[in-house]
C-alpha cells in the first residue's frame, strides 16, 4: 500500500473511489436512481478542474495498492467552512476533512485512519490545530470520527435533489490527538 499526493493524473482512479463508494456507503440514504445515474465520464470535467485550477489551501491525498489501483482518497483543506453557520463557535475550527473515501473492499484495514493522518500532518505544518467534518446523520460511518475524538457539535440541513438531508459537524479541538491513535 501506498499513500501519497494526488495528481491530475489521479483523477479517473478518484472518481472511481468516489462512485464506487458513494453507491455502497449510501445506498439506504440517496435514492437507487440517482446512485446509479452518477456517471464516471461526466464526473471527469468536474474533477480535472479541481486539479487544473484548484481552490486555494486543499490537499488530496491517495491510497492505491501496489499495482496502483487507486483504493482511497481524502479531500483536506482550511479556511473553506460555512462561516454563516450560526452553530457557536464554529468558527474556531479552522482546519477541514471535506471528504474521505475508502472503497467497500477495503474498508476496516487502517487505511481510512492513515489517510486522516495525512491531512491532519499537513495542517499542523499550517500551525493549524483544529479540524471539522460534515457527515450525513444517516451516514453510521460517522462513528469513524468519533473513535477518532471527534466530538458532535452541531448539525445543518443540506438539500440534494429536492431532498432535504440531515448533517452532523464533528470537531476537534486539538488534531494532535488523532496521531496517537
Ligand atoms: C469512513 C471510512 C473512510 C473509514 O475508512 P476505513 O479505512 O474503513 O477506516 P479504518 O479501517 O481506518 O478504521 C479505523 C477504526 O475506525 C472505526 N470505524 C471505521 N468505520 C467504522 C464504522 N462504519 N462504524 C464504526 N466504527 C468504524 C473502527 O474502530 C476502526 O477500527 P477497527 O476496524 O479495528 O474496528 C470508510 O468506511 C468509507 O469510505 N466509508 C464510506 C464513505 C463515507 O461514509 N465517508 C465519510 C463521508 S463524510
């Protein structure tokens, strides 16, 4: 296993994580037919950008397998969360996992852990020292950042499709923890 930097080059080996994985994590979430319209060669435009002209502070990290198939990926950042949230004291936490995903078959065997790693290394050498995530209410894998110290903090509604959807916020107050993990 290898993890390292994402590149352009990257970009159909993360779509395939990501729809891959968005059709196994929510399947009992979204519905069958938008899972299964979500098209990998539509995705491709939508995903070159983010490397071509990427927002400014995010960082995409990758897991792939010895032959280089491409198993996981993270999407972190900082200074990129919903300031108008009026959760208190949000604010505080500046650094952000904006999204994680780790292919079915492979998920339970370290690999989501190393990735959050990655990211939170990559904030501390920022001087950043807090983290957020947003995570669906009806995802269970938001026990993920609980065993990781993830502690709840609030909650928004996000709409998809016309549907409007449940997401919990998971703070750390202090990333340094999760290194110890
Ligand atoms: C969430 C996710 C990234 C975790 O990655 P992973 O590689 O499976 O996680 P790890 O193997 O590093 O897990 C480390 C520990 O976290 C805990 N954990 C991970 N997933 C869990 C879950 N679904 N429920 C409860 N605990 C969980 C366990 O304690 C696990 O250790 P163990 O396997 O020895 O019991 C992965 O399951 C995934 O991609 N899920 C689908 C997409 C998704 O929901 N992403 C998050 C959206 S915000």
């Amino acid at each position: 296993m290898n993890f390292r930097l994402a590149t352009i080059e990257d970009v159909p080996g993360i779509i395939k994580v990501s729809i891959d994985t968005w059709r196994t994590a929510y399947q009992d979430i979204f519905p069958a037919d938008y899972l299964n319209n979500l098209s990998y060669e539509e995705s491709e435009e939508k995903w070159r950008k983010r490397f071509i002209n990427p927002e400014k502070n995010i960082f995409f990290y990758i897991a792939e397998t010895e032959a280089k198939k491409i198993i996981g990926f993270i999407l972190g950042g900082f200074e990129q969360q919903d300031l108008t949230l009026k959760i208190p004291g949000i604010r505080k936490y500046v650094g952000e996992l904006r999204a994680i995903y780790v292919l079915k078959e492979y998920q339970r065997s370290g690999i989501g852990v190393k990735l959050v790693k990655m990211v939170v290394e990559r904030l501390l050498e920022k001087n950043i020292n807090s983290m957020i995530v947003w995570v669906l209410k009806d995802n269970p894998n938001g026990k993920f950042y609980e065993i990781l110290g993830g502690k709840y903090i609030g909650q928004k509604m996000l709409e998809k499709e016309g549907v409007d959807y449940v997401a919990f916020a998971y703070g750390w107050d202090d990333i340094r923890q999760i290194l110890s993990y």
